[in-house]
C-alpha cells in the first residue's frame, strides 16, 4: 500500500466563485486508485473537482497512527489520467 498526497481546487454544489484549493491524502496501490478514490469522496459535496497534482509515498511500515515511508515525490499525470 502506498500513500498519495492529491491537491486540486473544487467548488461547494451551488457556489458561485472561486474554487477553494484541497489537499488530501489517501491510502492506494496506485495513482489511478488514489484519483478514483479522491473523486468518488469529493463529489458527493463538490463539483468541478481539479486535481492539479500527486505526490506518492512508498510506506515500509505502519507504526500506529503515523506511516514510515519514503519522501512523497510528484507523479506523472499519465499514471493516473
């Protein structure tokens, strides 16, 4: 299991205006799964959901609730669009 820091912006269902930046990290065996995931959460209370960015992290070992693991490093959008 990997860790994936995901940043985007989206908007609140009705909200006219800026869209309000996101930063959220979630627990996947890919980049695709972790954007799937991301999406799937974030559309039941927002729409125009951006994803601008992920970063992964290779976790070695789970020590309650922290992660031991390597750096997050960007990912390249082909692995997940």
């Amino acid at each position: 299991m990997n860790a994936y820091k995901i940043k985007g912006t989206s908007n609140a269902i009705g909200a006219i205006g800026t869209p309000e930046p996101f930063e959220r990290i979630i627990e996947a065996t890919t980049a695709r799964e972790a954007y799937n995931k991301n999406r799937e959460f974030l559309y039941k209370t927002r729409v125009h959901v951006l994803t601008t960015e992920i970063q992964e992290s290779r976790i070695a070992t789970t020590c309650g609730l922290g992660a031991i693991g390597t750096p997050f490093q960007v990912v390249d959008p082909d692995m997940y669009l």
